[in-house]
C-alpha cells in the first residue's frame, strides 16, 4: 500500500494456479485424485451433476464416494443451453444452501457439459463469495475449450453469458471414457473448436484434422491418435489462454467463431449447438477473409473440404445478413469499442480488423452459397 496526501493507493497480484489432469476411468476405486483436499473425516461433497450422466453414471459415481467416507449431495441438472439460466443458478444455490459445505476444503464437483460447468462455477464463484470448485467436462465441448479456462457465467435477458465472472477451479479432470457414450452430433460440436484453433493457430493441428480427423471422430476419440488430438488441441488453446486469463487483452485468438455466433445461438438456442454456430461463424469469416485477399482461395477451400470431410451438417440459411450485423455491433459493446474480429490469413495464422461493413458480411453469406456441395441440410 502507498500514501500520498489523503490518497491511498492499493497493489496486490493474485497467482492463478490449477492443474489441469488427463485420467481414464476417473471414478475408479482406487483414484484418489477427485478427494483433494484428502480430509476425508466427517467430509461432505456438493456434486452438480447432467441428467444424462447421472442416468449412465450416477451409482457408480456415488459409490465411489461411499467407499472413501463422504457424504454426497447430488445436484441433478437438465442439459442444454436453454437451462442456462438464472432459475437454474438460483436452484443450484438453493439446494447447496440446504447441504452446507466447508468453505475451503469441500469444494463443489461439476460433472457434465460445458453449460453445466459454467453455471456450477458462476455458484462456486458468487457463494459465499468463493468457495473452490473441481470439474469434471463429459463432452468434447468441454473437454477442448469450456471446462480448461476460468470464465462462467449464466445468459440473462436473452444475452449469451451476460452474467458471469473469473473463477479458477482447483482441478479440471479429463476422462475421454465419457466421449464414447456422447451423439455423433456432439462429438462434430466439441470438434468445431478444434479445427476453430487448428485454423487460427495451428497448422500441424489443423493437417492432423484433413489426416485422421474423420477417423477420430467416428471413434469418439478413443483411439491414440485421438487422443494426440485433444492433447494437441489443449495445448493450444492453454497457450492462448494463460497469459490472457482475465482477458485484460481483448484482441484474441480464441474468439475466432465467437463473433457471428452469438447472434446465431441467441436467435436459434433451442435448435443449434455452440460448435455448430461456430462452425458456421468460421465459414462466414474464411469467405470474409478471402474476399479481401488475407486467405487464398485453395486455404480456403482446404477449410471447406475438411468441414464436408469431417461430416458436418449445416443450415447456411440461418445466415442472414441483418443477425448477422446486429451480432457484430454487439461484440464492439464487448471489445471495448472495436470490433478486434480475428480473420484467418494462412492456416494456422491470423489478423485482426476492425473495419468489417455490412456490405462484406452479405457478399460473404452469398458467396458460403456457392458451396452447396458441402451443404448437407
């Protein structure tokens, strides 16, 4: 602290430090791992659970907290980005409120999707201001991209994660044993972020995608190669991530798709996945690209191969030119002013611009027409 005159001035730094951990069958008898902080006397574990995983899982994962000692509280959520709500945040808050927990030594346990995981961790965040939480992702989504970062939140007033903050979980578990029982559509959901920073950082990771991504895909990434995926895939967007956690940069890589997509996903929540309006936000952008010359036209059409290669079925219909605007014009509220929309100018390269018109926007979406060879809807 420093004094001058009827002034004071406060400077503090926070260490963010969490482990990130790759483990099969994480509910193992013999795993350990999920007990931390170990105090297993009189311990009590608040666990928000997916509806879907507690169907297929839920009595394994309840024994195994009856062999070591704790005493659980299940927290069973509906799935879906429509429950990302308020409601459900104050439900979650009201059940844990009902089950009291230590307030630094049993953290929560949020075992499900990205959407669960964000919700749990925006409680885990705000209650009691703080109490420390674990998660365990089981969907790709999760696994690649909501689960490893520090953000959460809850959507309100028909606004994506309009409420929300920083929270660091203590551990995030990634056990791809859950992937094996997840829809072929939510396997192509979690993969749209993986080719999303193969595209904008990577190109090794992108060629492995042209090479064995399909492959991957139809084995839910159980096999080696799948798994050289995910890790690949981490990697790369941990490395985005850490020097950026709180986002004091705004211009970032990991947005790219995150630009059109949320007006898509805010008007069409009930039926398009997270990936998938992605998905769809990164072909608006290569066209984008492009046009204006910063990708050429066989990137461009490598980009498009793969999307057809990869099994992805898209409704480009869904791109119209005002949404897609409106969406635009609201991320600058979010970027502070500038629009800092990432454009691919190579694979595995990228700038950023701030100058996109409405006019390029609609020649984009024409030009994503053309190839109807790739549109399966």
């Amino acid at each position: 602290m420093m004094k001058n005159e009827n002034r004071w001035v406060i400077q503090t730094k926070k260490i963010v430090r969490y482990e990130i951990i790759g483990q099969r069958d994480l509910f193992n008898i013999g795993n350990t791992e999920i007990l931390y902080p170990n105090k297993l006397e009189h311990n009590h574990r608040f666990v928000v659970v997916d509806e879907n995983v507690n169907s297929e899982y839920g009595q394994k994962i309840q024994r195994y907290f009856e062999h070591h000692g704790i005493v659980s509280r299940f927290c069973i959520v509906e799935s879906g980005e429509e429950h990302k709500t308020i409601t459900q945040y104050f439900r979650i808050a009201n059940e844990l409120e009902n089950f009291p927990i230590h307030r630094r030594d049993e953290p929560i346990i949020a075992i499900g999707g990205g959407v669960l995981t964000d919700v749990a961790a925006f409680v885990a965040g705000t209650y009691r201001r703080g109490v420390p939480h674990l998660k365990i992702p089981t969907t790709l989504m999760g696994y690649v991209d909501a689960a490893i970062g520090i953000k959460n939140g809850i959507n309100f007033n028909e606004h994506k994660n309009r409420l929300g903050g920083f929270e660091p979980p203590i551990k995030v578990f990634l056990d791809r044993g859950f992937l094996r029982s997840l829809p072929k559509r939510h396997i192509l959901n979690g993969a749209a972020e993986i080719m999303k920073i193969g595209l904008i950082k990577d190109e090794e990771l992108f060629k492995k995608l042209e090479i064995c991504g399909h492959a991957c895909i139809d084995d839910h990434f159980q096999n080696e190669v799948g798994q050289e995926l995910l890790d690949l895939a981490i990697s790369d967007m941990l490395e985005e991530l850490e020097p950026n956690l709180y986002e004091d940069e705004l211009a970032r890589k990991v947005d790219f798709g995150h630009t059109f997509s949320y007006g898509l996903e805010t008007r069409h929540e009930t039926h398009l996945l997270h990936g998938e309006a992605v998905l769809l936000d990164i072909l608006l952008s290569v066209q984008i690209s492009k046009l204006r010359g910063y990708l050429q036209n066989s990137d461009a059409e490598r980009v498009m191969r793969l999307v057809n290669n990869l099994g992805y079925k898209l409704d480009y219909s869904l791109l119209e030119t005002n949404l897609l605007f409106e969406s635009l014009n609201e991320r600058v509220y979010h970027r502070n002013g500038f629009q800092r929309v990432p454009l691919p100018n190579g694979i595995g390269n990228c700038q950023f611009v701030n100058d996109i018109s409405k006019e390029e926007i609609d020649s984009a979406r024409v030009e994503l027409s053309h190839h109807r060879e790739f549109d399966y809807a």
